[in-house]
C-alpha cells in the first residue's frame, strides 16, 4: 500500500457523515453537535489515523483519534487485536492519564466502511531521539513502563487476553515457524535461536504489556506530568521483558548509544519505579536479551524475504552481538 492510500481510502465527505452517525449512536451527545474538519495524523502498518475535534456536544466537547484499519493480509487478526484493545482501553478507563479513554469502536466497517476505534486525543509532545536528551526521554520511557506493568491484573483485563504463563514459550515458537519458512538460514539467525532455547526468563511476573512501547508512542504532556502511551492494538498479558526489549531495540537510535546511554538509563528509572508501585510482586532481574534477539530474528527475516540485503546484513551483525553478549 502506497504512503497515500490510507489518507485516500475513504472520502472525506463519506468520513464525516460516518464519524456523525457513529457518534449520535453510539456516544448519545445532545442533538446539534458539531464535528470540526478532519486533520491527518499519519499511518503505520495497520491504521490510518485522523484527528477532529466535537463541539455543542456538552460533556463529549473534545479533541479526539479515529484510527481506521486498513486492508492488510492480517484482516482476521487485525480485527481481533482492534477489539480486544478497544475492550482493555474501556475497562482501563484512562488508567490515571496512562492510556487513552475510548469513546467507542465499529469492529464491522458499518459506519466508515472499515473497522476503527473513536479515542480522545492525548495532546502532548510525541518523544523522538531526534529531539531532546536521549537520557530524559529514557527516564520517562522507563517511568512509563513501570507505571504499566504495576496496573493490577484483575480478571476484567486477565479474561480478554491468553495466559501470560505461555507468552515467552509462544513468542519462541513464533520466531522458529518464522524461520522455518525461510528455507536456507543464515548462521547468526541459527545461532541466535540456539541462544534464545538455552535462556532461562528468570524472575518474569506476568502483568500487562504494551506491545509496541516505541519511542514514537509515548506522550509527553506539554504542562508537564506524567506520560502516556498510544496505539495500544498489540496490549495483551505478557511479560515485562518483552516491553523493555521493544523499547530498547527501536530503530530510530543507533545501538551504541543504546547500550552506553539509553539501556542504563531506562531500567535504573524502571526498577526504581516498580519497586515504588508495586512492591509485592517486584523481582529484581529479568532477561531482556531473550526478546532482543527474537525481535532481531523477526526483523532480518522480513528483510531477506523483502530482498533488502543492506538492512538483513545491519540484522545480522546485531544477532550476532546479542548472541555473543551478557544475558540480560
């Protein structure tokens, strides 16, 4: 799909109307509200998104977030993944400034023609490493993180997702059916397998994960305050290994500064925070090299399949460190 067929998909005109019967249905402000002129926010792999504001609408005035998902492969499981996290944000309920309030979702396409989820809009600053300390953004990500995973595990979040007791077990057998069909295997992806089969994830709790907590989706207020995170379709049950990995292997920073300034920096303000929040349940280690290197295996197997032999080689050279490397 083209950088442009997201904002084109649906017409405006057929987006207004849709988002203005979606809303006097489902969300019940009083008659005569207004929607402003929608404002394209961007796309990523699964969602086109677009900002608007509501007026004359009492206690629903506000910015807000329509993520439409697009046509893709995944449309089974992407549907899924939609409404699952548009249950988690509901039952979360904003989580005290952590996530999004969701004003509702159309898993069935009936008002805009595809599935999507109306939010309010979190405003802020969107953390980028190309701005700012790379070490006040990582203390932040870290605060962020912990603030996740302390959130309780009651059965209202628990019974929408898999046991998280098999997260890392499935994680496992996903990056080797992946790799399976690649045919002809390259020795670092090989050897980082063997790696990933031999670690132990010691001191793993299960709690809530984000899924995709890249630096791009958390939110800086600009009054100051704590952050937030955004595009939460990947949430499940998990284990906190798995957040930290995707966070510490983002694309948008090269690695040595990941490991002399970002990774420290991080888990210092990470662990301090867990201890703080969640006392009870807090264990001090974890094994983050495990889901570095299946995230890595990820990567440079879509590399070799889409034939980029310039980032499968960069994938490579990194397995080939995170599988020579210290354990966590």
């Amino acid at each position: 799909m083209n950088p442009a067929s997201g904002r084109d998909h649906i017409p405006p005109a057929r987006l207004l109307e849709g988002l203005a019967r979606f809303i006097a249905e489902r969300a019940g402000p009083p008659s005569g509200f207004s929607i402003s002129p929608l404002e394209w926010l961007g796309e990523g792999r699964f969602y086109a998104a677009f900002s608007f504001s509501l007026g004359n609408g009492g206690p629903w005035n506000g910015d807000y977030v329509v993520r439409i998902l697009k046509p893709a492969e995944e449309e089974e499981d992407a549907v899924e993944r939609l409404a699952r996290s548009t249950e988690l944000l509901r039952r979360l309920d904003g989580a005290g400034g952590l996530a999004p309030r969701c004003l509702g979702s159309d898993e069935r396409g009936e008002y805009l023609g595809r599935p999507m989820t109306v939010e309010l809009r979190i405003s802020g600053l969107v953390l980028s490493w190309e701005f700012g300390s790379a070490t006040r953004w990582a203390g932040y990500a870290g605060m962020t993180l912990a603030r996740l995973h302390a959130v309780p595990l009651t059965p209202a979040i628990t019974s929408l997702f898999p046991a998280a007791e098999d997260f890392a077990t499935e994680m496992l057998r996903r990056a080797e059916s992946r790799v399976n069909r690649l045919g002809r295997v390259p020795l670092p992806i090989e050897a980082g397998l063997e790696r990933a089969r031999r670690v132990s994830l010691f001191g793993s709790v299960p709690v809530l994960i984000h899924g995709d907590p890249q630096i791009h989706n958390i939110i800086h207020p600009q009054s100051g305050g704590e952050c937030s995170l955004i595009d939460w379709e990947f949430s499940r049950t998990g284990v906190r290994e798995y957040d930290l990995a995707v966070f510490l292997r983002g694309d948008e920073v090269v690695d040595d500064t990941v490991e002399s300034v970002i990774r420290p920096v991080m888990l210092t303000v990470y662990h301090s925070w867990m201890k703080c929040l969640s006392p009870e349940s807090y264990v001090a280690g974890e094994n983050i090299r495990f889901f570095e290197i299946l995230l890595n295996i990820a990567s440079a197997c879509t590399f070799i399949e889409q034939g980029d032999s310039i980032s499968t080689e960069r994938q490579l050279d990194k397995l080939t460190r995170l599988s020579l490397g210290p354990e966590s």
